[in-house]
C-alpha cells in the first residue's frame, strides 16, 4: 500500500509541473489583445531601418513622416519567423532604405508600436504579415 501511495504521489507531482509548466509559457507569448487594439488600425507608409526576421515574432523598424513632418520611429511586431516563411517572406525580404506601406493595430499603451496585418512589399506584393490578431490575409 506504501508503494501505491507513493507512485500516486510522484504521478500528483508530475502533473502539476506540466500543469503549471504549460501555463508559464502560454504566459510568456502575449496574445494579440493584451497588447493592441483592432479597433485601432493604423496605416503606416515610411522606410524600413531594420528588419529583425526572428522568433517567437519578428519585427520591422521604420521611419514614418509624422503629421507634424517630423520623422517618426516605428516598431511593427510580425509572426514568427516559420509563420513569415509560409506566407512568402524571407529573412532578406526588407532591407534597410525599402519604402513600405503597413496596416496595423496600434499599442493599447499608446507607443508607436503596432502589429501587422498586411505590408505592402518594395515589389508591390501585398503579403501577410502573419498577426496573432489572426483572420489576416
């Protein structure tokens, strides 16, 4: 009896460490609406400063003419680097100096940080770019 005490036990304890192991990383990746808004779609027209084609998202820096004509830094979260890859990007897609045209969500916070739907290429192709909003091209 001592034993089957025991291995139930040692059975308890494992699964509350894939349990609480499992909810840690679902923590770690945000979803879409914990940090942006898709009542707040923005379109953003500038040239790429660096594109960091990378996981668990990638993300494209750009300068965009502000309102005021002053030059404003943006940072675009995309997909992870596989969901890019399905869709057609690859890891020199953007370079520095190539004009774009991006539809976001804005930041609940306001930043000049948004998450992509779609980008509009150098080459004129409108691709994806792979939100965790999700129902994206």
């Amino acid at each position: 009896e001592g034993n089957d005490s025991m291995k139930r036990m040692v059975g308890l304890l494992l699964q509350a460490v894939c349990l609480f192991g499992s909810v840690s990383t679902v923590m770690a990746h945000h979803s879409f609406a914990a940090e942006f808004d898709d009542k707040k779609p923005v379109k953003l027209e500038g040239a790429v400063v660096r594109f960091e084609f990378m996981n668990p998202h990638s993300w494209i820096f750009l300068d965009v003419m502000g309102p005021d004509g002053k030059m404003v830094r943006w940072a675009v979260e995309t997909g992870s680097t596989n969901a890019l890859f399905r869709r057609g990007w690859l890891k020199d897609s953007l370079r520095a100096g190539d004009h774009i045209t991006v539809e976001a969500y804005r930041a609940k916070d306001g930043s000049n940080t948004a998450n992509a739907n779609t980008v509009k290429l150098p080459d004129g192709r409108l691709i994806s770019g792979a939100s965790s909003r999700g129902g994206a091209q």
